[in-house]
C-alpha cells in the first residue's frame, strides 16, 4: 500500500506542476526580478520538491508545501548574495585602500573638496545638514541618525536626497 501511495503522490505531483508550474515559476520571478535565475530557481525547487515528496503530509496543503519551497529557495540565494556582495564591499575594496599610499595632490584636493562642501552645506536648511553631516561625515548609519533624531528612517532618507539635490 506505501508504494502505491508513493505513486500515487508523484503523479498528483506531475499533475500540479503541469497545471500551476507557471504560476510558481512567476512567483519566483517576481521574488528575485531575473527571469534566468528564477528558472534556475524554479528548477531546483522542483528538484527539491520531488525529492521529499514522502515527507509531504496528506493533511497539508501541497501549493502551500511547495510554496514554501520556493521562497526559502529564494531566501538562500539571497542570503549568498549578501554574503559575496559584502565581500566585494568590505573586503575586496579596503583590501585596495589599505595598500594604496595617499599622494600628496590626493591630500590637498581632499581638503579642498571637503571645504567646499562643507560652505555648500551651510547654505542649506538645518533639517538637512544634521543628517547629511552625520551619514557622510561622523559615518553614521540611517539607523543611528533615525534614533538620534527621534525621526522615522524614511524621513532621514528623504533630508539627505533632498539636501544632496539641494
């Protein structure tokens, strides 16, 4: 009888992925917003799927089941990516800065620069220069600011693009 339930539950399987695999497939694609890795995506789902398809339980339901399937797919791909994305970000890039010495024209046209933009920053309203001075000069994060503020983060976010527009 557990064989012919087996059975019977991959061709149920078949069936489902016939009928809505294009649907999941969709679901995926809007997830991740890349049409080729959602295929890839939709075909390891598939592969996983069918795989566990004996730890499927009856009482469940198997869109749900599969569902769910595709978004924690989803959710490891992500989490890769921000693990080789803060790699290039981190690692890569101040591996590059460490070894650079700093030519003295560098230095002086820094300085220049940052005076510039700190004039150009006195012009601006308040509200604008506290989030802009401490995002890019004391390098603290919208979060902090947010908190330090009492403001929402996407009012922080909308005073540094309007003063950076500014």
């Amino acid at each position: 009888m557990k064989i012919e339930d087996e059975i019977q539950k991959r061709i149920e399987f078949e069936n489902w992925i016939r009928e809505n695999g294009s649907l999941l497939c969709l679901y995926i694609n809007k997830q991740v917003r890349n049409k080729e890795l959602a295929e890839d995506l939709y075909q390891e789902v598939l592969i996983s799927a069918y795989l566990n398809l004996e730890k499927f339980e009856a009482r469940a339901n198997f869109k749900s089941w599969i569902y769910k399937i595709a978004i924690n797919k989803c959710r490891d791909f992500w989490r890769k990516q921000k693990v080789v994305q803060k790699f290039w970000e981190e690692k890569v890039y101040h591996y590059e800065i460490e070894k650079s010495i700093p030519q003295p024209e560098d230095y002086v046209l820094t300085r220049c620069s940052t005076e510039e933009m700190l004039d150009a920053l006195n012009e601006l309203p308040t509200i604008y220069q506290e989030p802009i001075l401490l995002y890019y000069f004391k390098g603290k994060s919208l979060r902090e600011i947010s908190l330090a503020k009492k403001l929402p983060i996407a009012t922080v976010k909308t005073r540094i693009r309007r003063a950076k527009k500014n």
